[in-house]
C-alpha cells in the first residue's frame, strides 16, 4: 500500500468516524422522545458541506471525497430526518431546510449551469467549499471563547476533528490541491486550540449540573 492510499483510508476512516459523533444525538432524541437538547442546524451546515465536497469529488473523479460525503451525507440527512421527527418546533425546522434546499438550488445553478465547465467552474467550487468548510472549524470555537464554557462541545468529536483535518491535510498536499489541504490546516490549528481550551476552562463546566453533547463541526 503506497502512502497516498494509505492517506486515502485514514481520510474515510477518520471522517466517517466523525461524522458518525452525531449518532449520540440521535440516540438522545429516541431515548428521551424530544430534541429539546440537540442543535439542528449543525446537521443542516454539515449536510450541505457534504454536498458542496461530493461535488467537488464528481467533478475531479476523486473516489474518497465521493465515498466520504455520500457517508456524510446520508448520515446528516439521518438526523435531520430524526429531528424533525421529535421536535416541536417543526415549522422553524422546515423553514431552514427549505432555506438550504435554496441554497443548493442556486448553488446547482451557479456551479452546474452558469460556470463553464472545466478549470474554472472546479476552481470557483473549491473555493467555496474551502471557505465553508473553514467557517465549520471556527464556529464551535467563538462559541467557547463566547461563553466561556465548553459544555456544549464534544471532546470526542475534537479529536475526531484533529485527526481528520490531519489526514485531509496531508492527503491534499501529496495531491498538490490546496482546495483540499488549506481548508483543513485551520481544522488542526482549532483543535489543538479546543484542546487547550478544554483544559482552560473544563475545570468551570465540570461544575455544572449536566453535560450537554451536542455535534457542532
């Protein structure tokens, strides 16, 4: 096995491993009959993340990005299956999904219409695909720095996120496509910082009642 297959496999075994931190969540909403404690929209993002990369993946005929975020994506759509089954907010939970049915229409429009195929229409997908994916990392961690508490963050689900962000890293350096290696360094950098965060403030969020585990990418 040469070294980029190698990282190929650690890229599916790693993501699907992260992306599968959300079954928690599910297990809590069948267990409790409600999804009063799970956040719905990190289900909605991913999805779409997922979708943005599989079709980067069709495009590049790259078959670990397409096994990858068809996983991803069967699994979010899963969840958002599964909590719109126990909320009682269902007419907040539709009116997001319709709003990310949009997005993907107009993005399916952009992308696969509009765009020339070829160097450009890859090039323009990346580059979306690259600043959502860094906008996933950044946002469970303002949210610590915001409140002070890592109480609704998955430890489980950082480490996930190191070594994921690692193995796509470097996957995407030994394919010399910075679409995929860029986006992912910032995903190292965050969980190392997560990591310190964890242990900065985890002393004040072990004091609490309860610990809330909720998939946040």
């Amino acid at each position: 096995m040469d070294f980029l297959q190698f990282l190929s496999w650690a890229c599916i075994v790693f993501t699907v491993g992260m992306f599968s931190t959300g079954l928690t969540d599910l297990k809590k909403m069948r267990a409790t009959q409600s999804a009063d404690s799970v956040q719905f929209l990190p289900f909605l993002t991913t999805c779409l993340n997922n979708l943005g990369w599989l079709y980067y993946g069709i495009l590049k005929k790259d078959g670990t990005l397409m096994v990858v975020n068809v996983i991803g994506a069967s699994l979010q759509i899963l969840y958002i299956v599964t909590y719109f089954h126990y909320t009682k907010d269902k007419r907040r939970v539709s009116a997001q999904t319709l709003a990310m049915a949009g997005v993907l229409g107009v993005a399916w429009v952009y992308f696969g219409v509009m765009l020339p195929h070829g160097e450009t229409q890859l090039s323009q997908l990346g580059l979306f695909c690259s600043v959502f994916t860094v906008s996933m990392y950044l946002s469970p961690l303002l949210e610590i720095i915001r409140t002070r508490s890592v109480e609704r963050l998955s430890f489980s689900l950082t480490v996930a996120t190191f070594f994921t962000s690692a193995s796509w890293t470097l996957y995407g350096l030994q394919l010399q496509d910075y679409y995929i290696m860029v986006p992912n360094t910032p995903g190292i950098v965050t969980s190392l910082i997560r990591f310190f965060l964890f242990w900065r403030f985890g002393a004040v969020s072990q004091d609490k009642p309860s610990y809330k585990l909720i998939q946040q990418i």
